[in-house]
C-alpha cells in the first residue's frame, strides 16, 4: 500500500521535524490530520497544503485525553488505512530533576508518553477492523542516556519508547516502532543551548561540533524506512546515522 491510500497523523506538526515529516508525506500523497498546540503556527503550516480534502487540522494539547478523541474521529473521517508519528515534545531543558515543578514535569511527561498512551487508546480500536496500522514514536538517545537538566525529558522517553515495544507485542497485526532523529536544529535545540551553563554545554558542543542535522534531512529519513517493508521494524529501534 503507497501513502496515497493511507491516512496519517502527525503530532508536533507545526514546525521542526514535525513540519518536515508533514512535507514528505504530503508529496507522497498521503492524507493528514495535523495536531499540535500553538492554533496560529498550526494553520500557518496547513495553509501551505494545497488540497483541503485531504487534509485536517485538529489544534490541542495531546497531554488531553480529550485531543487525541478528536484526532481519531478526523482520521477515521479521511478513511484507509491510519498512521501514527507521534512527533509531540517538550524538553524543559534546565532544571534538575529535584527543582522542576509538578507543572513543568507534567507538560514534558505529557507531550511524549501521555500524549503516546491516549493516541494508542483513541485510535487502536479504529485500526483493528482492518487489521493494520502503523504507530512511529519519536525517541530519543536521552531515554537511555542520563544528562543534566533532562530528567524529566529522559522519563518521558523512556516511557514511550516502552510503549512502543509493547504496543508491537500485544499487537502484532500493526506495525509500532522507535524512531531517532539524532540531533536536529530545531527549536528544542536552541532552547537547551540557552539553559544554565551545566545543561547548555553538551548542546552547545552539538553545533560547535557540527553534528546538527536540518529537520528535512531527518524527515528524509523516516521516509525512506516508511517506504520499505514496515513489517521488519516492528517493534524496533531505528536511528538516523549521527553526522561525523
């Protein structure tokens, strides 16, 4: 089945990878139901999608139940088969794990693993007459890496890159894997260089090193792995090669 015939969601879809993984599938044809939070940055990035049929936008944050509710009646609306990239983030570079507020933990845990569990939720059941799907969980190195000033970011995708296993075993008909970007320019990116000295040196060395990719490349890189057999990364961990 080519993406022309399958229903995708993207969360985290208005800038960053997000927006670049929106790109790659739109030219390939796909239909797309778009999330993230910021209205404004949403519907600009909609706004440059040519064809309304194929399209919807659902503005909200993917921590609410409720969202990823809405999320599911608008991919089931476009039709055909339905895949996931939960692409949705927060960082909150900066404090230690010990000084962040319940707020703080709760937006980061909430972007990633609880925005994870509700889509998982809302959309499985529409997956199972059909007996396919696909679910992308974007991870990163940090869920297996401790650094300074990212525990609750590190938790968050610990969590969700264990949901992505477990959603491959206790449903083996769909195909549910952990996708790496590496290190990409994105805002996250910029953000954590601007954290306390303590947090921001590893980011800062990122660009200094030259080890930052662009979101496209990245994007690129999905792509490549959605347009081959799905079925051989069930359940696994696939990473974008690290710049050198």
């Amino acid at each position: 089945m080519g993406f022309a015939s399958e229903t995708w969601v993207v969360t985290g879809a208005s800038r960053g990878v997000g927006a670049a993984i929106v790109d790659g599938l739109w030219e390939r044809g796909a239909r797309l139901v778009l999330n993230a939070r910021n209205a404004e940055t949403l519907r600009a990035k909609a706004a440059t999608l040519d064809d309304p049929t194929r399209l919807r936008v659902v503005v909200g944050d993917i921590g609410s139940a409720e969202t990823s509710v809405r999320i599911a009646a608008a991919a089931v609306d476009l039709g055909g088969p339905i895949g996931v990239v939960h692409n949705a983030g927060v960082a909150g570079a900066g404090p230690m794990i010990w000084e962040a507020t319940a707020g703080q933990s709760a937006a980061i845990l909430g972007a990633s693993l609880d925005g994870g569990l509700h889509l998982v939720r809302s959309l499985v059941p529409a997956m199972v007459d059909d007996r396919s799907g696909c679910f992308v969980f974007v991870g990163s190195g940090i869920a297996e890496r401790n650094m300074t000033g990212v525990g609750s970011y590190g938790i968050a995708k610990a969590g969700e890159e264990y949901l992505a296993r477990q959603l491959a075993l206790e449903a083996p008909w769909l195909v549910s894997f952990v996708w790496r970007p590496g290190v990409v320019d994105t805002d996250m990116q910029t953000e954590a260089r601007s954290a306390p000295d303590e947090v921001s040196r590893v980011f800062k060395s990122f660009q200094d090193d030259g080890l930052l990719t662009t979101p496209a490349e990245a994007a690129a890189d999905l792509l490549r792995h959605l347009a081959g057999d799905r079925s051989e990364l069930s359940g696994t961990t696939v990473s974008v090669p690290r710049k050198v």
